[in-house]
C-alpha cells in the first residue's frame, strides 16, 4: 500500500508539474487575452477594463492556481475563437475521444494477446519469416491511410455506417459505439502487430531463462511452464508496454479523428491550433497529458500486484 | 493455473477501469435535451444541410460578419421587407409602405398577427428599437452605414412607422431587409429571435446548428419541420458525408466533387452571387503600385483557373460585381485585362521587379475552391518570375487576421452582398469603410461614391455605379476572376430549393415530394 | 564486435530502401513530369503508361508529385533523425559516461519525455512555433525525438565507460573526447543503428500525420500526408490518387522497419 501511495504522489506531482509547464508556455506565447478578445474593437481603456474584469492583472501562479481547480470546477476560461466556455467546447469531446481509445485498446488486447502467445510457442522455419514479414507490414500502414480505405469499405461500399454521421454517445450509445469501432480497427492494426512482436520476444525471453529450462528437464510440460511461470513475469514488461500503448493510441485518434469525421478532441486541437486558440489548445493539451501520466500511473500499480519486489522507480 | 487466471483478471480490471470512464460518463450526458417531436412523426419530416464552416460567434443579426451566418439564419430573421427570389423586394413585416413626394418619408403599416419566436406580437416599438440599433452611430461606424441617412423612426401607432430622412435614396427600402428584433431582448448572441419561418433551436460550436419550424409564422408555412445544419469544415469529410447519407442538401458545392455524386442526388445549378478574386492589400508593397496589380492581372488565365478548378462552371467577371445583379453589371468590364504574360512581364519591369518577386496568398483552407484556384494560380504566376507561397488558414483566421486584421498580401476568397444594391457590393472600396480589407484609396472612387449614394435618379445612379466598377477595373483593385456557379445537391426526392441574388439559403420552400 | 554478415530481412530491407532512395533522389533532378504542371494529361485520369500512379484533379501527373513528395518527407525525417540523432547522442554521451546528478535529472526528464507520444508532443511545439511551415515541421520534430536517443546512447556509453580497453586508454593518458568520439562512440553503433530505423520510420509517420492535418507542409510543396488528405475527398473517383500515395510511404516505412528488423536480428545472433 505504501507503494501505492507513493505512485499516486509521484502521479500528482507530475501532473502539477505538466500543467505548470503547459500553462506557462500558453501564457507566455499567447499575448494578451484581452486584446485578443477584443480585437479590433481594442482600445487601451477597453483592454484596461477587460484585463481588470478576467482578472490577468494578478500574479501568474495565482492565476495558475485557479485555472488548475478550474479542471475541478469546470471552469477552465473562455475560447478565443468561440467565446464560449473552453469547458463546455471540450467536456462533450473528451468522452468521445476516452471511447474510441478504450475501444481500440480492448481491441488490441482481446486481439494481441492470444496472438502473441500463439506465435511465442512456434518459432523459425518458413512461417516464421512469413510472419515477420506481415508483422512489419502491419506496423508500416499508418493508421490514417487504414482509415480511408475501412471507411471507403464499411461507408459507401457496404454501408455499414454514415460517414460523417457520429450519432453523439448521448444519444445513441450502441450507433455511437459501432461508429468509432470502424475508427479503432484503422488504429489498432499497427499496434496489434507492435504488441505481438513485443509479447513473442518477451515471452521467448523468458523461455529461455534457466528456471524454465530447469523445469522443463524436470519433466514440467512446455504448456504448463509457459503459464504458471513464464505469464508472470512476462506480464510486468506487457503491462509496461500497454500502457505505452495506450497514450500512442490516444495521439493517433487525433488524426483517425479527422478521417472519420468524428466529433472528439483531436480535431479540436487541431483547430485550435490553426485558431491560435490558446486557452483551447491548453486544456486539451493537460487533459491528454493527464491520461497518458494515468495510464503509465496505473500500469505500475498493476505491475507491483504482479511482482511485489518492484519498487518505486524500478518497475521498467 | 490459478495464477493465470489472477493474470488476466488484472488485466481485464484494467480494461474495465478504462471503460467505467467512458460509460460513466456517457451517462451524465443522457438528460441532454430530446426531441420528442421526432418520435411522434412516423416519417421525420427533417433535413441535414451540410455547410463548411461554423457561423459567426454572435447569431445577432445585426453584428453578422460571415456569409455563411446570413446564409443560414435568413430562414430565421425578416426586415420590414424582404428580398424574392427574382430580385425584388417584398413587405414582410411591414404589409404596406408608403412614400412621401420628397422622398424624405416612408411609412410602414405592420401585418397584422406576426409573431416573434418567443410568442410576442411584433410591435410599432419593436420595429423602432431595431431601426435604431442599426443606425446607432456613437460607437463609429453604424452597424448598417446606409443608415447614416435616417433622421428619425417614429412610431405613430400600435402599427404604424414612420422613417424620414435626410436626403432621399432609392437603395434605402433594399436596406430595410435588415432584421426585426424583440425590443430589449439581449440574447441575440447565444439565443436568436426572430420572425422567419423557421426558429432557432440548438447550437454546438463546431457542430450543430437547428432551426425547427415556426408554427405561427405569419406567411406561407415552411415544409419541413426541422432543419439541422452540419458543420463539416473538412471537404473531403463533405464529400463522404453526402455519399453515405449524412447529408440530405449541400449549396456552394466543389464541381469535381458535384461531378462524383451517386445517383441518389441530383444537382441545381445557380450563379453565386459573389465575386471570386485574388484580393490583393493594397497598402504593402509591392502591390502599392498599380503596375504590380495590372500585371497580376494580364499574368492571371481566368479561363484556366475556371477550367481547372470548377470544371468549367463559373462567368468570369472583370470588377466587384456579378451577373445576377442584373442592371448594375457592366460585362465589358469582363475583358479589361486579358492573359498576356508579355505584358505582365513588361509592367512588371517597369515597376522594378523584371525578375519577379515572392508573395503570399493566405486562403480559407475550409474553401476548397479558393485554396484550388490559389494553387492555379500560384503555377500561373511562375510565368512571370512571381514565387507564391500558399498559406492556409482557418476560417477563423482568416477573418481576425485578414478581414479585419488585414495583415495580408494577397487573398483568394469571395465576396458577396447584404443587400440586393450596387451599393453593397461597392461601399466596402470607399478609402473610409469599415470593411475595406483590401485598403483601396482612391479619391475619383471616393468621390464617385458620394455622388452615388445621394443620386435619386435610378439610371444617373446606376451610371454612376458602373463608372465605380470601372474605376476598380481600370486601377486593378484586385485580380478579378469570376462569379462561381452555384451547384447544389439535393437528395432524390427532395424539392423547391430556389436560388436569390443574394449569398442566402431559403429552406422554407424545400419539401418531400408526394 | 564487428559483423557484417547480412540475413534476410537485411537484405530485402536494403534492397527496398535502396530502390525508393534512387527513386527519390532520381526524383529531385528528374521526375516524368514537372510535378507541378498542370494540366500534364487529362484530370483525374487512371493509371496509364504515360501517366504511371494517373493523375489528379488539375491534370498534374501523380507519380511525379509522389516522387516530389516522397523527397519531401525523406528529407524531413532525415533531418529529423540526423538532429535526434546527434543533439540525443551528445547528451546521451555526456550523462553517460560522466553520471552524477545533472545525469539523473536529465534521465528522469528524459522517462518523462518519452512516456508522451511523439505526435501530441510535436503537435504542442508546432502550436507554440505557428503551424504551415516545414522547418518549424523539422524543428518540433527534432527536439521531440532527442530524449529516445538520448536514452539509447547513454545505457551504452555507461556500460563501456569501465571495459577494459576504455580503461587502458585512460591509463595512456587519452584525452576525454578522444575517448568519448574514438573509443566509446564507435561502438555504440550497434545500438544506434536500430534506434535511427526506428526513429527514421516514426518520423515519417509523423511528417505524414501533421501534414495530413493541415498543419505540417502545405502546399504547394508537395507532402505525401497533403496529398493524402486531399485524394481522401477523392476516393471514389480517383482511388488510384489516395492508393498510390499511401502505398508509397507503406513501402518506404516498411524497407526501414525491415532494415531494422534485420540489424537487430544480426546483433542477437552476436551476442
């Protein structure tokens, strides 16, 4: 538990330190809010007034402070671009965006891992070769190009699903879910055939330890040995890897966002970035940060589950 | 055996773990607004219209920037006349309107039973308080300029509106489309009311925008009980969109993508009513010097980039107006400069530059048409030793930096007219306009422009209109291009869409047919 | 330490890169047609003799602009690479072979760094250096792929730091930076070479990706990802324009990975 703990607090102190940092890069590149907002209708007394009323007259970490609660409170400040709160453009993205990276992440396991395990027990020979070659194949497609041609496919050719029609998670789960399924495909392709690699040479690793060669002379069925010892500590790199994966995953939906036309924060930030809409483009930013650092927090948590031994720091 | 099984639960909490996040989520989202509406009809009698980029900020009327904000919400706001779609006005609100014999005083009698869309009558006081926002000038510039010119709005009775003013004009009426708001209303920014025949319902930024129709509109009824507009900024998401069924109607339409339509649309062909340009800033150097912007010009093969880019579609035009104002188009403009690259070069070097110079064009990036006819372009102007390095931007860029920042050198993009006059067209190129992003100065224009506008006389004023486009032509404002063809793709089944001289789309006539 | 024996993968690898490197290079002085021309054949033609990968919506020949392209984003990820590569080497080398505090903080800057997906980070660095322009594409990039490096080099350079051969050189009164560039640098090719394919590889994804988004090259510098992204609107009239493309950067990734794939096939062998 005193691991736990200590990871939480790590996890935290590295949030602070992240959002510190974006805050202050957004701060010092954008300018002056207020004239941003104002625009041509700037004079030195409405920018005065306006500075005063938003409140930048005071000190940077005051305003750092509040805007960090505002992840908290909803209130992360107003879209340049939109004039709407930055809280209510993005909350509706983030859980669209959470789904399809939950989705291709449950694809991804639910696909590598039994695939992983398979080619782990057969090596060499012709297939082999035949496999690697797929697999590298795999990982050279970007997921952006998978996207047009299984959007191609399941839209205008089978019709599947309405390209360009996300029914929205709030009103039509089930319409929504098969929606971004089309999009997890496009990004799970490369990452499956990464996570097999990684899972086969893991495992093979493994194998090739001396315990496992130990018990296997003892008479041990390969089978057997390859569960109740091998699994383990292979797992611990795996989780590792996974939760690697998982903020890859997140960074490719932004563009497999685009392709398919899917509401979420991707193609937010993209706009917001084209925009200069600083404000935007800062609580984006923090939010993947945040569940990137998550993931990484919550694979250590599960690693120490697996392997007592590790402790803080020594886990990768 | 027990210890894998300890493994993959690990694994499947961490699964669940991620998706607790989302459905837990997604649960706090149900109560969002339903329409029930949809579930009581048994056949949706409702539209998606696609259109490529989000509206203005502010849906206020009265503060409307974009073409694409008055586009959409001229099904939502009607002035005390409104425009028809061969080009006349019509009364709206107001059902009858006299003139006095000096021309100074207009009066308007109200219709009777025409209802904002909060359920309020439209009043005498109503007309007064939206006449007046308008023409308030003690902030600068009026939000309608042509309002300058009102003395007074009075209202006489319950129904009854008096406007005089201080010198007579014929384009005045044209202005009087402006909309008609609630008195003392102040949500026109997030909230819209107005008195057109459809009412605003929704709006998510980047998204949605739905309009339901208003049951008691005063005229005839809309067809349609809902209209959602999408926002799909990406045109090739567009194009996808309409193939798979997302989009039931979509204006402003790229020809290459009209021409790769299933059979499940059919296309409505109509002229924009805009003027396609390289507008050019005028105040940078080097294209403060009239031989620079001639020589664009003769370096500019119209034809190809119509060819090229719109598959043929399109009329070239020569100044700041386009055919469907009918009157005030001077076609012999249209040949003012034609491809000459000899000629280009030969200005070019009178100018200094006889080996070319570098420029930028900065485009909407949401508007494929103009980022198509920048990339023609730019291979155009290799002819002639010019170097143009395209930058795409946003559309919200595009205004804060370009329209109003101007902070340009050269720009493809077009513009259209809010009201159906020479005037709308070419008040922006007066050297004092608000909206002069292209920062043209010339004294004759300016001059010309005065005289124009306090003109009584219908030809003399028209005259004087084409002496202005003429002035723009002659000195090379901007490298005129065309008026594009406005193709339309309607979905099978689907009827009555009618085009307007003006950058606006009527969906009250739109109807399934029987 | 040394090998040079080639395997399979290796070759293929070779031989593929080697192939669309020539092309490439062949494309910088000489493409079928001038790769901006419009109007080269008629629009949206499909593939034909004349007009190999066919042509796009102004006539403007595919292959040539893929050529054009394909020098694009390979000199893009070059550069990327060679910066990453270099600057990640540097300090890799310097807190390797030197330790002490300066040495963990940076590998504890660097863990942090590396956890966050190249593209969100390039992504951060572009919105802060203004999108549309290459070198800004090359900087943000560059300054994102040096903590992977960095991390590659300094494992290696730690671990040679006290072999023998290291040591005696020392004893001889070697200079540092001879040691550092002769000695140690040399040797840790074998774990470099694997990390630039990789690197290399994720470079080109990523060039694609941000230019796909608007916000990398634009035109009318030709980008495999630009055009991509526009031949995506154009699918089902010209599929051979988005295929052509994307085939194009499949193949270029999937020589690297192979070449990678193979070197460190070669040094397991080794070991």
């Amino acid at each position: 538990m005193k691991y736990a703990a200590k990871r939480v607090a790590m996890l935290l102190l590295t949030m602070v330190i992240v959002s510190l940092l974006a805050f202050v890069a957004f701060d010092l590149i954008s300018g002056d809010p207020a004239t941003a907002m104002l625009g041509t209708e700037a004079t030195p007394e409405k920018v005065a007034a306006l500075r005063e009323q938003l409140g930048l007259n005071r000190p940077l970490m005051v305003r750092y402070g509040e805007w960090l609660l505002g992840f908290f409170t909803g209130d992360l400040g107003m879209s340049y671009s939109y004039r709407q709160p930055v809280w209510d453009l993005i909350a509706p993205k983030v859980l669209v965006t959470l789904c399809l990276s939950g989705l291709t992440f449950l694809l991804i396991v639910a696909v590598s891992i039994p695939l992983g395990l398979r080619s782990a027990r057969q090596s060499g020979g012709v297939l082999g070769s035949v496999r690697t070659l797929v697999n590298q194949l795999c990982m050279a497609v970007p997921p952006f190009f998978t996207g047009i041609l299984l959007s191609y496919l399941f839209s205008t050719v089978l019709r599947w699903f309405v390209h360009g029609q996300f029914p929205g998670l709030d009103k039509d789960l089930g319409g929504s879910l098969k929606y971004l399924f089309f999009a997890s495909l496009a990004l799970a392709i490369p990452r499956v055939a990464m996570t097999v690699r990684m899972l086969r040479s893991t495992v093979q690793g493994e194998m090739r330890k001396d315990y496992v060669r130990t018990a296997i002379s003892r008479g041990n069925d390969r089978g057997g040995v390859l569960y109740q010892h091998v699994l383990k500590n292979a797992l611990v790199p795996v989780v590792t890897f996974l939760a690697q994966t998982m903020a890859e995953i997140v960074a490719s939906s932004i563009v497999v966002e685009q392709v398919f036309g899917i509401p979420g924060l991707g193609r937010m930030l993209v706009a917001s970035i084209s925009n200069r809409d600083y404000p935007t483009v800062q609580a984006i930013v923090v939010i993947l940060a945040f569940w990137v650092v998550l993931a990484g927090t919550v694979a250590d948590l599960i690693n120490q589950r697996i392997d007592p031994r590790l402790r803080l720091g020594g886990a990768s | 055996m027990k210890k894998r099984l300890t493994a993959f639960l690990l694994l499947a909490a961490l699964l669940c773990a991620v998706l607790t996040g989302c459905g837990g989520g997604s649960a706090d989202q149900t109560p969002a607004e339903k329409d029930p509406s949809t579930d009581a009809a048994p056949v949706a009698n409702e539209i998606t219209v696609g259109i490529a980029n989000d509206l203005d900020d502010s849906l206020d009327p009265h503060k409307t920037v974009k073409a694409g904000t008055r586009e959409v919400m001229f099904n939502v706001f009607e002035g005390l006349v409104k425009p028809t779609p061969d080009g006349d006005l019509t009364p709206a609100i107001a059902e009858d309107y006299t003139v006095s014999e000096d021309h100074l005083t207009y009066t308007f009698t109200l219709r009777e039973g025409v209802k904002f869309h909060n359920g309020d009558p439209v009043t005498a006081e109503d007309v007064k308080y939206s006449i007046d926002r308008c023409a308030d000038d003690s902030e600068g510039e009026p939000l309608v300029p042509a309002f300058l010119i009102i003395r007074e709005v009075q209202v006489v009775d319950e129904k009854t509106v008096t406007i005089t003013l201080t010198e007579p004009s014929n384009e005045f009426l044209s202005y009087l489309t402006a909309a008609i708001l609630p008195a003392g209303y102040d949500g026109q920014d997030t909230a819209p009311i107005g008195t057109g025949p459809f009412k605003f319902v929704s709006r998510a930024a980047q998204d949605t925008i739905v309009l339901e129709k208003f049951d008691e509109y005063w005229g005839d009824p809309a067809y349609l009980d809902k209209v959602t507009f999408k926002i799909v900024e990406n045109a090739d998401s567009l194009m996808m969109s309409l193939q798979s069924g997302a989009i039931d109607l979509c204006n402003h339409l790229p020809t290459t993508q009209a021409l790769q339509l299933s059979d499940d649309f059919y296309i409505v062909e109509g002229c924009m009513s805009l003027v396609q340009a390289l507008y050019v800033n005028n105040a940078v150097a080097p294209f403060d010097d009239v031989r620079v912007r001639q020589a664009l010009c003769y370096a500019t093969d119209r034809q190809q980039i119509i060819d090229l880019a719109f598959d043929g579609y399109g009329s070239l035009v020569g100044s700041s107006m386009y055919p469907t104002l009918g009157k005030y188009f001077d076609d012999s403009l249209t040949d003012t400069y034609t491809y000459d690259t000899a000629k280009a070069k030969e200005l070019l070097a009178e100018a200094g530059y006889p080996d070319g110079f570098d420029m930028t064009m900065t485009v909407p990036s949401n508007y494929p048409q103009h980022v198509d006819t920048a990339e023609v372009l730019a291979e155009q102007y290799k002819a002639v030793g010019i170097n143009v390095e395209i930058i795409p931007v946003e559309w919200n860029s595009w205004i804060s930096d370009v329209y109003v920042g101007r902070q340009y050198q050269t720009t493809v993009v077009g513009v259209d007219a809010s009201a159906m006059t020479a005037r709308a067209m070419l008040e922006r190129f007066n050297s004092q306009a608000g909206n002069n992003f292209v920062n043209y100065q010339n004294d004759e224009y300016d001059a010309l422009f005065q005289q124009a506008i306090t003109c009584y006389d219908d030809a003399e004023q028209t005259a004087l209109y084409k002496q202005m486009e003429k002035n723009l032509a002659d000195n090379a404002a901007n490298v005129y291009i065309q008026a594009p063809a406005d193709l339309v793709a309607v979905r099978k089944g689907l009827e009555g869409f009618q085009f307007y001289p003006l950058y606006v789309m009527d969906l009250s006539t739109v109807r399934f047919a029987q | 330490m040394k090998n040079t024996r080639m395997n399979g993968y290796l070759k293929a690898g070779l031989i593929l890169t080697g192939f669309l490197t020539a092309l490439i290079i062949l494309g910088f002085f000489w493409t079928p047609y001038d790769p901006e021309a419009m109007m080269a054949g008629p629009k949206l033609q499909g593939p034909t003799w004349q007009h190999l990968m066919g042509t796009d919506k102004f006539g403007r020949d595919i292959f040539s602009r893929v050529l054009q392209g394909a020098g694009t984003t390979f000199t893009i990820a070059a550069s990327v690479v060679a910066i990453g590569a270099v600057c990640g080497t540097a300090v890799g080398a310097l807190t390797g072979y030197f330790g002490g505090i300066v040495d963990e903080a940076l590998m504890r800057l660097n863990d942090a760094l590396t956890a966050f997906p190249s593209i969100l980070l390039a992504l951060v660095i572009i919105s802060i250096l203004g999108p549309g322009s290459k070198y800004n594409v090359v900087l943000a990039l560059g300054l994102v792929f040096i903590p992977s490096f960095a991390r590659v080099t300094r494992t290696a350079f730690a671990a040679l730091r006290d072999v023998n051969y290291v040591k005696s050189a020392r004893l001889m009164g070697a200079s540092r930076r001879r040691i550092l560039l002769v000695h140690i640098l040399p040797n840790t090719m074998q774990v470099l070479l694997p990390a630039i394919t990789i690197g290399f590889n994720n470079a080109v994804l990523a060039e694609a990706s941000m230019s796909f988004l608007g916000i990398g090259v634009t035109p009318p510098d030709a980008s495999l990802g630009y055009m991509l992204s526009e031949a995506q609107g154009m699918f089902i009239a010209a599929p051979w324009y988005a295929i052509g493309t994307g085939v194009t950067i499949v193949l270029l990734v999937f020589g690297v990975g192979l070449i990678g794939e193979g070197l460190q096939r070669r040094d397991k062998e080794v070991d």
